[in-house]
C-alpha cells in the first residue's frame, strides 16, 4: 500500500489497539519471571532448616540466579535482534517455569543452587525481548508508558508472589509453591504462541489505522542484519553510563526480591500472616510507581522538552526517593520502616520505566535495530550487582545482627546512581550507536 493509500486509510478508519493488549501480555510474562525469582525468599525462612543453610549460604545461592542471569543477557539480546521478540520470550517463559517446578523437588544446598543457576539463564530472556517487543510495537511517544507497563510486572510478580506463596506454603508446604507459579508460566506460553506476532502488520487483529499510528511510515521489518562493531561500543561513554546507571538501580531493588521477607520476619518480627497481608505493600507502592515513572517520562517528553529531559528527570527523581531504604534500617517501629520501603520501593520502580526505554531510545533503526544487543549488554552489567547485593547485605547481617548497615549500603549506590545519569550519560538521542554497527543489508 502507498503512503498515500496509507494515510487515507489512517484518517478514515479508528485505529485498533491491540499494542495495547500484547504489551499487557508482557507484563503478565515479567509478573511470572518476578514470582519465579521472588517464591525462593519467600519460602527460604522454611527451607533453611529442611536444607541445613546458613545466613551466608542462603544469600549465596540466592545471589546465585544472578550469575547465569547477568552472564546471559547479552547473548539472550543478540538472540532477540535475530529472531525476534515472540520465539525468544516464548522460548524464556517455557525454560523457567520448568525449572522452577523443578525446585520443588530439590533436597540440598547444592541441588537448589543448580536450578537457580539454570533459573537464571531462561529469565535473561525476558527484559531484552520487551524492550524489543516496544520498539516494534510502539511509537517513540508511547513507549515509556509501554515500558512502564511491562516493567510493573516485575513489582507486581513480587506483589502477588507474597499473599500467594504464603498462603500456598501455610496450607502445602513450600514444595507447591513452586509447582503452582511454573505452572502459571507454561498456561502464558501457551496464549502468547496463539496471539502475538513480531511486527504489526502480521497481527490478524491489527488495523492499518494501528499499524500507522504505530509506525509513522512505512517501515523495514527485515530481523537485524547487522554486525555490531563491539570495539567501538564499548568505547562509547553512553552504553557504559546506562549499564552502571541500572546496575545501581539492580542493587536496590533486589534487596526487595531476595532479604526484604526475611528482613520482616526477622528483624521486624512479621508472622506468615503478617508477611502476606502487610508485606504487600511496597510491591503495591512499586506497581504504582512504575506506571507513574512511565507516564511522567513520556508526559514530559512530549510537553516539548524532549526524550533527554523526560527520561532524565524521572529517573533521577525516582532514585533519590529510592535512596530512603537507607532510613527504613534506623527507623525505630516497624510500620514507619514499613512506609519507607514503600518509599523507596516507589522512587526506583519509577525510575527503572526510563531506564529500560533508553535502549529502543538510542538504537538504530529499521533493520539495523540492536535494541536487544543494547538491552542485553546494559542488564548483564547491571545484574553484577544482583550477584553482589544480597551477599553483601548477607555478610553485613551476620557480621553486625543487623539490616541496617546493608540497607545504608543500598541508600549510597541508589545517590551513586543520580550522578552517573546526571554526569556521565549525556544527552539521550536517537541513533546515538550507529558508529558500532555495520549493515550486512544486500
């Protein structure tokens, strides 16, 4: 059809929506991808003895997902850049719900260990293919609330995870809590297969109006055929800025997935029923705060300011509020730590929407698209510091009885964060990464 054709067709015809729809179905992916990760810490105070594991060895293994997690996220990228978003995420669910089931049969340390590490490498999947799947999906004006969206499953996994898994665990055991959310998992892959194509216009349920709206112009949906020039990447000041950026926003918001239950029942002294009923509510503050940290960033954008300014303000607002989880491990009563982390929960969820937009923000376009080489590289150094922070908190609590001093830890590198994307990033363009990638097109 000619832009023409395609123009009339546009202002005649009410666009569909159903972006709006797979990108729900991307949140629903990352609200099992974060209850996968999040039922081990959840069950773990009734594991420790069942497995003989130490403080120190719980957050070794706990910190043990990262590993594989950070070391395969930039294959898993490249992956998503030649066969695209659908088969990738599809193939991702599929591989950690098994594993996940599989936890439910474990009986040592070094059992549990195995499937945590095999646990990591079908998750990096995940956040490449979303962003990808935004890029392909979304307009540049759109894509921070879309980003938002898909980014809130990760708050809202670990929301239901604690009601859910808690309750499952009182009434099963924690063997069953593991056998329900991979079983979550494999009924999503299923829908996924039978509604989501990779580009727009192979959607039966897309309109030409939708397919427009969403790509402006006609638009080249060839897969990647690019070479990425990796010297010249990663001499580029830019991918390391947004790599180290998220990097600190991945060591606060994994005392979340991995100490925060322990840390209530613990040292705030929460019982089952409490950790399910009140320990949502940072997971409900996060939920909200990634919708928000989305909608602001692309309501500033568009007001005039520009993508720069409406992804920066955001995220730099969001981790400053992030940095209050510093001030939960002093607070003196248990509801007013409780609020903090609420806070803190809040500020880097909203943050984290901009941070995972950059990528489709910056990448070349067309089929020279390296969104999911770029997202990839930018987790797997950000997830370095999902291996560190729940070893470190670890250490800290055995060596001094307390929390506080690894919530302080987080307090610090949530403010490091502020200056890296204040100072170091620079402005955010489009196509600022073309000098490293070299097109194969014949």
């Amino acid at each position: 059809m000619s832009t023409t054709l395609s123009a009339t067709a546009s202002s005649t015809t009410k666009p569909t929506r159903y972006r709006w729809f797979l990108v729900t179905l991307a949140f629903l992916a990352i609200i099992t991808n974060y209850m996968d990760r999040a039922n081990l810490s959840i069950a773990l105070p009734y594991m420790k003895d069942d497995l003989n594991l130490s403080s120190s060895e719980a957050g070794f293994i706990l910190g043990a997902f990262f590993w594989t997690y950070a070391l395969c996220q930039i294959p898993a990228g490249m992956l998503v850049d030649r066969f695209g978003a659908k088969v990738v995420l599809g193939v991702a669910v599929v591989w950690w719900s098994a594993f996940t089931m599989a936890t439910s049969l474990v009986r040592s340390g070094a059992g549990l260990l195995g499937l945590r590490l095999m646990l990591g490498v079908g998750e990096a999947g995940a956040f490449p293919a979303a962003t990808k799947f935004v890029e392909r999906w979304f307009p540049r004006t759109e894509r921070g609330m879309a980003t938002g969206i898909y980014d809130s499953g990760a708050r809202g996994g670990t929301l239901i995870a604690l009601p859910l898994c808690t309750a499952i665990i009182g009434a099963w055991g924690w063997q069953a809590s593991f056998i329900v959310t991979g079983m979550i998992g494999i009924v999503w892959a299923i829908v996924w297969k039978f509604t989501a194509t990779e580009y727009p216009s192979q959607n039966k349920y897309v309109n030409q109006a939708e397919v427009i709206h969403i790509q402006g112009e006609a638009k080249d949906e060839r897969i990647s055929t690019v070479k990425i020039r990796w010297k010249a990447l990663l001499k580029t000041r830019q991918i390391w800025a947004m790599a180290l950026g998220l990097a600190c926003q991945s060591y606060v918001i994994y005392f979340f997935i991995t100490w925060y239950p322990t840390y209530l029942v613990s040292e705030r002294g929460f019982s089952l029923l409490q950790l399910g009923f009140f320990g949502v509510l940072p997971g409900i503050a996060g939920l909200i705060g990634s919708f928000v940290g989305g909608w602001a960033s692309d309501k500033i954008a568009n007001s005039g300011y520009g993508i720069s300014v409406g992804r920066k303000v955001c995220i730099v607002v969001g981790m400053i509020l992030g940095a209050s989880i510093g001030l939960a491990g002093l607070a003196t009563q248990a509801w007013l730590a409780l609020a903090l982390l609420s806070l803190a929960f809040f500020g880097v969820s909203a943050a984290t929407s901009s941070m995972l937009a950059i990528p489709a923000d910056v990448s070349p376009s067309g089929s020279k698209s390296i969104v999911g080489t770029l997202a990839g590289f930018q987790n797997s150094i950000a997830n370095f510091a999902g291996i560190a922070s729940p070893v470190i908190i670890g250490y800290l609590k055995d060596q001094t009885g307390s929390f506080a001093p690894g919530l302080m830890s987080a307090s610090a590198v949530a403010l490091l964060g502020c200056l890296i994307y204040i100072f170091m990033l620079g402005p955010i363009k489009q196509n600022m990464f073309d000098h490293a990638v070299e097109d194969r097109t014949e």
